[in-house]
C-alpha cells in the first residue's frame, strides 16, 4: 500500500466521521416536531391545534364573529318590534296639577283631559310583516354562523397547509446542508489528490464545480425555508420558534 492510497482512506475515515457528526448534530429535537420524524402524533397534534387557535385570532375571522353578533342583535331587534305599536302621551296643566294635591277649586273633574292617554296603531300587514321580519332577522343569523365557520374552515386549511410547507423546507435545508458539507469535504480531498499526483484538474475542476452547485442550492432552500417561515408567522402573529419551545 502506498502513501497515496493510505492518505486517501485517512481522509475518507475522517469524511465519514464528519458526515456521521453532522448529521446527528442537526437532527430535529423532540420540541421542534417534525412531521418526517416524529413518533408522537399527540405532539404533532397539540402543535397544529395549537397554531389553528393562534391564526383564529386573524382580524378575518373578528369580522365574522361580529357579523353573528349582530345578526343576533338584529334578530332581538325585531322580535320585540311589536312595541312600535305602542304609544303614550300625557297631558299636564293647573287643573290636574290640583287633583293631584286632592284640591280642583270646585271644577268639574269630568270636563278635565285624560293626563294619560294611550293609544295602539295597527295596520293591516302588521303581524304578518312582525313575523317576516323575525322570520329574516333569524336567517341571518344562519348566514352569519355559516359564514363564520367557512372562515373557520378556510384559515384552519391555510395555517396547517403553510406548515406543512414550512416543515417541508425546513426538511430540505437541512439534506442540503449535509449534501454540501460533503461536497466541500469531496472537493478538499480531490485537491490533496491532485497535489499528490492522483487526481487530474478536471477531477478537481468537476469536483469544486459540485460543490459550488450544492452550496447554491443551500442559498435556494435557505430562502424558501425562510420566506415559508415568515408566511407562517403571519397567520398565528407570533413566531413560529415561540410556538415550538425553540431556544
């Protein structure tokens, strides 16, 4: 065996330790739950629930949850309409002023206007129109609930679906990143290689042009991981390392 050969299984041992290092050091924790590694599907869920409930806070959904209170206001509203009907009216002057203290001065009591007069108007249509107005008031209501759970529906999709892509990239930078440090360990070796006479300069060439192409597409998956991070943080408000215990 030559120096040559023996170099080149030395620095393959090393390139392994390396990789075996690397890739135990990014390895997610058990507090940062991944969906391609994790075991505990009550975290997973805790997670996503947990995040449902913090996008809920959206100013899209408030809206829908007022529109039900006041469609319920509305419904009040015209259930107790039937009181428009009513009306009062009182009459107030010296003469009942004095009956009132139990002196009239000998005036008649009977030539003297009502104090209180009360008076109901209904028209013809009035019950029926009482009742179809309750009838819209109530539907909606109907329509605001149903509204307010399609909002539900929708941020619970989006908000699940945008952690799903955040994970996903999050999973890809980290291969990447494993890929490229290889790359740079493949590249380093095919160097010592060609200063000892083992390897020509296109090897070396070929091998440094890998490495340049992993390390691009670090730089990608780093921004996507990035940007998929920050849409997240904007349907919860909070940030994501926050939610998932991150140090």
């Amino acid at each position: 065996m030559n120096l040559v050969t023996m170099n080149r299984i030395i620095a393959g041992i090393c390139l392994l330790m390396l990789t075996a290092a690397t890739a135990k050091a990014q390895q997610p924790t058990g507090r940062n739950v991944s969906t391609y590694h994790a075991n505990d599907t009550s975290k997973i869920t805790d997670i996503r629930e947990k995040l449902v409930q913090l996008a809920l806070q959206n100013p899209k959904f408030e809206v829908a949850d007022r529109n039900v209170n006041v469609a319920n206001y509305q419904l009040r509203k015209a259930k107790g309409g039937w009181l428009g009907a009513l009306s009062a009216t009182g009459n107030l002057n010296e003469l009942s002023l004095k009956q009132n203290s139990g002196s009239t001065g000998g005036v008649n009591q009977a030539t003297l206007f009502p104090r209180y007069n009360f008076s109901l108007n209904l028209p013809l249509d009035y019950f029926t129109s009482r009742a179809n107005e309750v009838k819209i008031a109530r539907e909606n209501l109907y329509i605001a609930n149903a509204q307010k759970n399609d909002q539900y529906r929708d941020i619970r999709k989006a908000v699940l679906a945008q952690y799903e892509d955040y994970l996903m990239h999050k999973e890809k930078l980290e291969l990447v990143t494993r890929m490229a440090q290889s790359g740079y360990t493949e590249y380093k070796l095919t160097e010592k290689d060609f200063s000892d006479g083992a390897a020509t300069p296109e090897e070396v060439k070929k091998s440094e042009n890998a490495y340049y192409e992993l390390q691009m597409r670090k730089v990608e998956m780093q921004r996507n991981f990035n940007i998929s991070k920050l849409e997240l943080e904007q349907m919860i408000g909070v940030s994501i390392d926050d939610v998932l215990g991150k140090k």
